[in-house]
C-alpha cells in the first residue's frame, strides 16, 4: 500500500476559460440537457412536508447515490459546494411518510397494477407484514412473530438452501459486515450484493493483474493529467459531480477521451450548475470519442499495443515505459508475442475501429507523460468481463501509467455501498480483509470464534436458478433474504426471474419501500420487514468510495418510522434466534462495535474505529495503490496478461444490443424522458444508415427480437456505432438471455444479438416460419 496521503480539497481556478465554453446562450436555453433548476424546484416540493429533515440529510449526511464520496456538501476532492440532481432524487426515499394502511392492505392484484415507481411513492414501509398463498393482501405482524417464522424455517433446512442478498443503495459498511458474519455464523456462504453484478470483474481482474480490489488512484489525478481515458462508462449521467472534477481537469490541459459505442451527449457538453460559467455557457468535455462495437474493446486494446510494438521497432522507446516494465512487470515477452501474431482486419473487424484510429489512440498514449483509465459497466457487464479489464491493466502498466500521481486505474462506482460491499464480506468469494480462502478462514474462525462453512457459495443468479431444481436437490433455494433488490427489474429474463421467485418457500424482503419483487408470490410466505436508512441508523454508519475514502455519516435528527429497524442490528436478532446457545458469538451492543470489530477483522479498514462524527474521514491504503510500481502481488510485481479476442460473430444485417441508463438510480426510474438526449423509455437509438437500410423514419415502431424475447419500441437516430443499437433498462431485459455468467466472476451478460425490423413487418410474418427462420439464424451465428 502507498505512503504518500492525500493533500486534501484542491481549489478550482477563480477566473473562466471562454474556449471551454459550448455555446452563447445563456444556460443552455433551448438544448436538449439536464434541467437542474427544475429539477431541484420539483424535489423541494416533493419534500416540502420534511424540509429541515431532508435539509439537514444533504448538509450532514455522506450522498447515498454514487460512491464519489460527498459528505455533507463537500469532498475531498474540489473545494466548494457539491450536489447533483442523482443524490436529490433519491432524497424522498429518506424523508416519505409510512405508506398509508388502505394503500398497504389493499388487494395484492390493485398494488401489482402499480409500477415500481408507483409503488415507491406509497411511502415507506411502516411494520412488518406477511402473505401467504391464497392471501388477498399483506397483513400485520409483530417483529417477534416475524423473526421467528424465519428462524424457524432457517432451523429446519440445510444452509445451502437459504441464501442472502444486499442491495447497494444506502447500505452501510457496518450491515454488510454484520451480514456477513451473520450467513456464515447461521452456516451458509449464499451471500451477495449488487456490487457484484456491477463491477465484480473489476476486482477479479485488479487482483490477478495488480494484486489490488479497487482504485488504484484518486479523483485528484483526474485534475491535471495526460490523458482521462472513460471506457464504457457515463460518468455525466450516473456520477454528475464527477463533472466538476472533468472541467477541473480541462482547466489543467487534460484531454479527455471517451470510449463507448454510443457517444453520449453529456459527455461531449455539460452545464454544471455549481460552477457559474459552466451553469452559464457549458463545458466542452470530451475532446474525442472512439465508438467501438459492443464487446469490441480488447480488440481495440490488442490493435493499440500492436501499434505500440510496431512505434518500438520503427523507433525503440517510443511507445512503452521500458524501465517501468523492466522493473514492475511480468509477462511482457508472452504478452508482446501474442499481439503481433493477430492480423489487423481481425482486429478492425471485431473492435469496429480502423486501423489509422487505433493508431491516433496509441499515439495519444505513448505521447502522455500520465494516464488515468477510468470504466464502468460497458466493460464489466460481458462474459469477458475480466479480460477487458486486465487488458485496461495491460494498458497502464505498458506506459507506467500507475503507482503516481495523475496516474492510475479506476473502476468507478455508481453507488455508495458498493465498494464496501465485498470488503465486508457480504460476497461468496470474499470475507473480510481478503479472499475466502484457507488461511483467510482459519483468521476468521479465531477471531469470530466458530467455523465457517467450508464450502463454495453460490452468486445471486445461481442461487435464483436453484429455485427451481428438483425439491430433493441438496441446494434447491428454500429461503432467500433480500435487503433492498429488485430482480425482475435487475436481472436478465425477467419471466424466468418470476418462476424463481415464486418456487422460493419462504421469501424475505428486508427494504424501505415496496417493489414489484416484493409482490409476488411464494410457496409459503413472504415477510416484509422495515429497515432505517442510513440516516435513521442509531450511532450512525459508514461508507467507502471509489477512491477508498471512508466516511462517517451520523445519526441525522428527523422523524422516523416507528418500527424500522437499523439493518444489521435485524441480522443479529435473527440470527440469535437460529442460534440462541451461542448468541454470544454474534452480538453486538451498538454501531461503534461494529466498527471496533472490522478493524479487527479487516487491517485494511483500521482507522474505521475512529470514525465518530460528521466529516470524519479516512483513506485506506492511502493515495495511490502499487506506489512506486510495487504491487502487493507474492513477488511485488504486475502481471501483463496475454487474454484473447472473445468470439463476437452476428448474421448480416443483424445487431449487437446493450442496454443503458436514463434519468433513474439503479431500477429506480425518475422520468419517462431522458435529459441528456430526450429518449423515451421505449426509444430504440440507432445509427440514422442503419435505419435508412430498413426503411425506418425515425419515431416509427419497431420490433426488436431474438431467441431470448421481444421488445416493442420506437426508433430513434443517434451517434452510435453502426451496427450496434441501445434500449433502456430495464425495460430491455426480456433481450438478455439468462444463465450466462462471465468464467471469473460471475456476473450476468447484458449483452446479445438481435433483429431489428418495422412493427408491421413483424406482425405480418408473425404467424409464418419468417420469424423463427431469423431467430435461427442468430442461434447458428452466436452459438
């Protein structure tokens, strides 16, 4: 881990830049972007029944949306006042009354009318409840009733048929950890989090290449270097105040580079309302975009290094950081090997990118005394979710581009929970401080003071696919535990998910509001119970963000709901009832030994226990991971990793598909409209050659299909890459096939082949062989 701390908030230049400018016009009147002004009127009087509560919530609280890390109305990073229109639209979730008792109580089959954001503005959940089949709404029972019907049912099954979830909105450090230690205590290792489906190739890939789980840098390292590579990732619209940190960057002389195959608007212009030239006239972010096919980035990043080795032997030392992989590296004659054996219509072909721009791209590099790469969910979100990212590693360690300042990798995080999710423990892979691993185990078991399970947990989806395995199968999911969640709306296939759900014996729902999940049947029962955010949390919480920063959020004065309870305090009640002879072993007395324990158990997280007030802070492993290019591998070094190109092959006139964001937090839907290009939710975009091909005009209803579902939208011309076509999810899940899991990791493919045809070409072959023939021939292309 590196020494060197972080300096702390740095200071934006006083006086504009008028190059930076996008247009004259005031405020971006009459432009297609992000309406903040109305946005923040429309959330005030969402809350105007709350708002000295949701007043001190944004004044006093570390941001429950995205893990940048705002505490209160500041960061570490930039000096001034930070607040984006993602951290206010979940603001009602933490300020809403209980939901009314007609509301509640009313007949199961009138609240499944409601969407989830229907259901969302009911309010919050005010006890717990039950349903068995048959039952026509939830009815009330008290929280020992509750406790014991689930003990009772975890009592009387094998623990490898009861699995965990956690969500990654709101949760803190401390319930991860605590449910952590509560699934292997009651004798299961089924537990997840969302974090996992996100961005769990990122610390599989971080791990074999760098030896480290997260970032290796900091937001400050944006500010200032060579070049800020976004690979498959929207930072404008899933972390807005990352904005402020790119126009700081460009105010440095920061090129700004963006890889995706759908050029974002908000990522080419922003108009960031905290700062008043940007509010006023906008800033030009990206300086260039390279729109690679959907799957095409290690072609891409294999076509980069092949130039990079061609620039050595045109000219040695002009295109890699020879000392740094001299003396930092492994793998280098393997890997340098592999590349120029792959020829360049290969590459061109799977990447969508030409050889000249791969060329520009490997320039800019090489020409770069610094680099930060920063992803996301465009490259993790594949069945080769690892390999794009130690090729991003590849990248870096090619030019030395780690362990300094204004260099690094990133895997940003979307929300505030995730990167302690895992480091928690909450994870099947995963306890505390480490891997679940031998010797990692043998730790635990000495200081927790009774034995883990000694065998491998399964991810959410295989737990979810184990609900309907035979009734005698020895891991056929009985009883699954949800804190927050929301599978019909998260994960691929969502009919499928509903068979799941509904083969479950026993579901619980652990959350602070409904969701359409919750509504469905189980065979037995399902029980809601009411959780406190993280503001309600009594002694307060804890949570990590992407740079590793870990913040205390307190305890935030304000009205609660009567019978919520803190989220991990529920987990050591229930587990001391499936365990009453040794609940010694799992109790806590309140938040601040939580914390004591984890820096026990975590090393990476001793300092936690010091955090007891608001804007208390600190850093783990300090500003930059592999400082120095010494990595916390077994011999110190970087492993450069020869990975091949993934087999992406589709018919003729077929699409690659995938699937994107709009105005919405995770499932969680704010608009039908997206503000950064105006899409409906049932928008198809594609590229306006592509559409000529078909015959479309654009607004015209369209049918998009393969052998997973169908989706019935509308077209929509945008700067995508030819051939490849985006819909909105979740609205685009019934296209994502299920079962398919990246080899690593785990996480599910959000990507696939499709058709794309006129609605009424659709419905007129619809009843012929026409339709099948087309679904055939993706499955004899792509199988």
């Amino acid at each position: 881990m590196g020494k060197t701390k972080h300096q702390g908030p740095m200071k934006l230049p006083k006086m504009p830049d008028p190059k930076h400018w996008v247009s004259m016009v005031p405020f971006g009147l009459g432009k297609v972007k992000p309406k903040h002004i109305r946005d923040t009127a429309k959330v005030v009087w969402e809350n105007k029944d709350n708002l000295p509560f949701a007043t001190r919530i944004i004044t006093q609280g570390v941001c429950d949306g995205c893990a940048l890390g705002v505490s209160g109305l500041k960061d570490q990073t930039l000096a001034g006042p930070h607040i984006c229109t993602t951290r206010l639209n979940v603001l009602r979730l933490n300020t809403m009354p209980a939901i009314k008792q007609d509301d509640l109580h009313q007949n199961i089959h009138k609240l499944r009318e409601k969407s989830s954001s229907e259901l969302r503005k009911l309010g919050r959940i005010p006890y717990p409840l039950s349903r068995k089949p048959g039952e026509e709404s939830f009815s009330r029972i008290s929280w020992d009733d509750a406790l014991d019907r689930i003990a009772g049912k975890i009592k009387g099954m094998d623990p490898k048929q009861l699995a965990f979830f956690l969500t990654a909105r709101g949760i803190t450090n401390e319930s991860y950890y605590v449910a952590g230690k509560v699934a292997r205590f009651i004798g299961t290792n089924h537990i997840d989090n969302a974090s996992r489906i996100c961005h769990s190739p990122s610390k599989t890939a971080l791990k074999r290449s760098l030896g480290i789980g997260a970032s290796s840098c900091n937001y400050q390292d944006w500010i200032g270097t060579g070049v800020l590579v976004f690979w498959g990732s929207v930072a404008s619209n899933n972390q807005p105040v990352s904005t402020k940190y790119m126009y700081a960057a460009k105010r440095k002389g920061t090129k700004i580079i963006v890889i995706n195959p759908y050029f974002e608007p908000s990522m080419a212009n922003y108009w960031i309302p905290s700062i008043p030239d940007s509010a006023l006239f906008g800033t030009k972010l990206a300086d260039d975009v390279y729109q690679v096919n959907i799957g095409g980035d290690i072609a891409f990043m294999n076509g980069v290094m092949k130039h990079w080795f061609e620039m050595e032997e045109e000219r040695p030392g002009s295109a890699v950081d020879h000392t740094f992989i001299k003396e930092h590296t492994n793998g280098f004659a393997e890997l340098k090997k592999h590349i120029e054996t792959q020829d360049w219509l290969t590459l061109e072909t799977s990447s969508g990118m030409s050889k000249n721009r791969m060329r520009e791209f490997a320039e800019l590099l090489a020409h770069s005394k610094s680099g930060v790469f920063v992803w996301s969910m465009g490259l993790t979100q594949h069945r080769f979710g690892t390999d794009n990212i130690s090729q991003v590693a590849n990248l870096a360690m090619l030019q030395g581009f780690l362990g300094k300042e204004k260099s690094g990798v990133m895997p940003i995080r979307g929300h505030s929970g995730v990167q302690g999710s895992s480091e928690m423990g909450a994870d099947p892979f995963s306890l505390p401080g480490s891997d679940f691993d031998e010797m990692n185990k043998k730790r635990l078991e000495k200081q927790w003071k009774f034995t883990l399970p000694n065998w491998q947990g399964d991810i959410v989806g295989v737990s979810l696919e184990n609900a309907v395995l035979p009734e005698n199968h020895p891991r056929k999911l009985r009883a699954f535990y949800t804190s927050g969640g929301n599978f019909l709306e998260t994960m691929p296939d969502p009919d499928f998910v509903r068979e799941c759900l509904e083969n479950v014996d026993l579901r619980v729902h652990q959350d602070i509001i409904l969701n359409t999940s919750t509504l469905v049947d189980a065979k037995e029962e399902v029980i809601v119970l009411p959780a406190m955010t993280r503001y309600e949390q009594p002694g307060g919480g804890t949570s990590t963000s992407t740079e590793r920063m870990i913040y205390f959020s307190p305890e935030i004065k304000g009205p609660r709901i009567e019978e919520a309870r803190s989220e991990w305090e529920i987990y050591v009640d229930l587990a001391k009832r499936v365990k009453p002879e040794k609940a010694h072993l799992i109790d806590f007395n309140d938040a601040q030994a939580v914390r004591d324990e984890i820096a026990l158990t975590n090393p990476h997280y001793d300092g936690v226990q010091e955090l007891k007030h608001q804007g208390d802070v600190f850093q783990s492993g300090g500003a930059w991971l592999c400082e120095g290019g010494v990595c916390p591998t077994k011999d110190g070094r970087g492993n450069l990793i020869s990975v091949e190109l993934p087999e992406l092959r589709k018919p003729e006139g077929h699409f690659y598909v995938t699937t994107r964001r709009g105005k919405q937090f995770n499932s969680m839907v704010y608009g039908e409209r997206d503000p950064n290009n105006n899409a409906d939710r049932y928008d198809v975009l594609l590229h306006k050659d592509d559409a000529k091909q078909l015959s479309l005009k654009e607004g015209e209803a369209i049918v998009v299909y393969n052998q997973f579902g169908t989706f019935h939208g509308r077209a929509r011309f945008a700067n995508t890459r030819r051939g490849n076509i985006q819909v909105y999810w979740p609205e685009g899940n019934v296209l994502i096939p299920k079962g398919i899991y990246e080899k690593y990791a785990g996480i599910p493919e959000y990507n696939t082949s499709v058709v794309v045809e006129k609605a009424e070409t659709f419905h007129a072959h619809k009843d012929t062989k026409y339709v099948e023939r087309r679904i055939e021939e993706l499955e004899t292309e792509m199988g």
